[in-house]
C-alpha cells in the first residue's frame, strides 16, 4: 500500500505543482510591482493549500497574529515539507540559496513564485537579498527566512544567521515574527517519533528524505507562531538573538526539539 501511495503522489504531485506554478507565472505577466508580488504570494499559499492536501498533510497554525503588519518571519527548519507547510498557512515571500534556482523544474517553480534567492557567499549578493526582502515587505508581503541555513537533526536549532536580520535594522515600521513548526502526528507516531518523522537526518540523501515522506498516510503538522518583535531602534544582533530565544521557547516541551 505504501508502494502504491508513493507511486500515486509522485505521478500527480509534479503535474499539479507545474500547472499552478505556470497559472501563477502567466497572470504575474501583466502585474507589476507591489500587485505582482501580491499576487505570486497569495497564488502560493493556494497552490501550497493544494499541494498539501496531495502528500496527505494538513497544518494546524496556533494562535496566529493578525493579519495585517510588515513583517520578516523566522523558523526553524525540519525538512521538505517545511516550505509547503508554512506557505500553506499564509501568503508569503521565500528567502532561499541560490544552488535552488538551478535545480530542473524546481528552479522555474520558485521563479514563478517569486523565491528570493541568495548566494551567501558572495558579499554583493547578500546586499542585493537584503534590499529585495525590503521591497517586498514594502508591498505587503511577509519574507520567510530559515535563520538556521540548513536543516538539522531537529534535536535542537542550529546557529542563526544574521543575513537576513539586516532587512529589518532601520525600519520603523517592520516586525520579526518567528514560527515554530513540528508534527503533531505521523500516521500512527506522536510525540518524539512523529517529530522525527519529518526531518531531514544528517546523512540522509535528498531523494531518500523525500521518498519516505512520500510514504507516510498522513502528516498532521503544529505550526505555533511566537510574539511578534519590532525592529525598530535594534541592530542586526540584537534581532537574531531575541527571535532565536522566541523559537526556542516555542519549541519548549515539544518531545524530540530539544
């Protein structure tokens, strides 16, 4: 039965995932600027909804902000499902490495959405990451960022970046939002178990990871959002070690996040 799931999803999901993304590239093409960048956010978080529902995975988000604030959001990051979660929740803009952009039909789907990518390697490109993040909370869209820059073994967060805190530094009008996210269940695990169900282990190929979440039933993610934290009168620093203390207090008593 596994077997055949996998082989179902991996016939339709791709399918479905290039139709979107190309619906969403086509009628970007006649937008421009602030409604452009709306527009791919909104059509992602509905492609996302879609998406979700196709891996057998639904998301429960606790205790969400309103919806209204520039903001700069921030989580911790588990594994694949991770962007499709999180996107699924509310419309928003990725922060993502730039090796993503070149990948085959992946890179053209996060175009079409409108991925912010940055190669973290070269200084120029930080700067240019960081003004495109201030143009698009300019127009309303939150910017997810995975701080972290990779995943871990979901024991415990790894050590923040404080690229992507520099968007924030000078603006008065811009929150810090940070997320926690975790499995609630993984077919029939709970607790530590499910939690590590989902995460990318050290080790672990990409297609491996991939293949077994393509084999579970169903997913049942918690997405907790923490207290939003203004950005003003605060350097980079400042911000990245008050949403890292948020996360992880978030992620307090969760079994398996450390």
């Amino acid at each position: 039965m596994r077997s055949v799931r996998r082989l179902v999803r991996l016939l339709i999901f791709p399918v479905v995932l290039v139709a979107l993304a190309a619906r969403i590239s086509f009628v970007a093409l006649f937008l421009s600027g602030p409604d452009r960048a709306m527009h791919r956010a909104r059509g992602q978080a509905g492609a996302c909804r879609i998406l979700t529902r196709i891996l057998g995975v639904r998301v429960q988000a606790l205790d969400g902000p309103a919806d209204h604030g520039v903001r700069l959001v921030v989580s911790n990051h588990l594994g694949g499902l991770d962007g499709f979660a999180l996107a699924s929740s509310m419309p928003l803009a990725f922060v993502a490495k730039v090796e993503m952009a070149s990948w085959p039909v992946m890179g053209w789907v996060c175009r079409s959405v409108g991925v912010i990518f940055v190669d973290r390697g070269r200084r120029t490109a930080a700067g240019r990451m960081v003004e495109e993040v201030r143009e698009r909370m300019r127009a309303g869209v939150p910017v997810l960022v995975f701080p972290e820059g990779t995943v871990g073994d979901g024991s415990e967060l790894l050590p923040f970046r404080t690229g992507a805190f520099e968007a924030a530094v000078g603006a008065e009008d811009v929150e810090i939002l940070p997320l926690f996210l975790t499995a609630s269940r993984v077919d029939d695990r709970i607790g530590r178990a499910a939690h590590q169900a989902i995460v990318w282990h050290r080790g672990e190929t990409m297609t491996a990871h991939l293949w077994r979440l393509l084999g579970c039933r169903r997913i049942d993610l918690e997405l907790r959002f923490g207290r939003p934290i203004p950005s003003s009168g605060h350097d980079r620093t400042t911000l990245l070690e008050a949403s890292r203390v948020e996360v992880e207090r978030l992620g307090a008593g969760i079994p398996g996040s450390g």
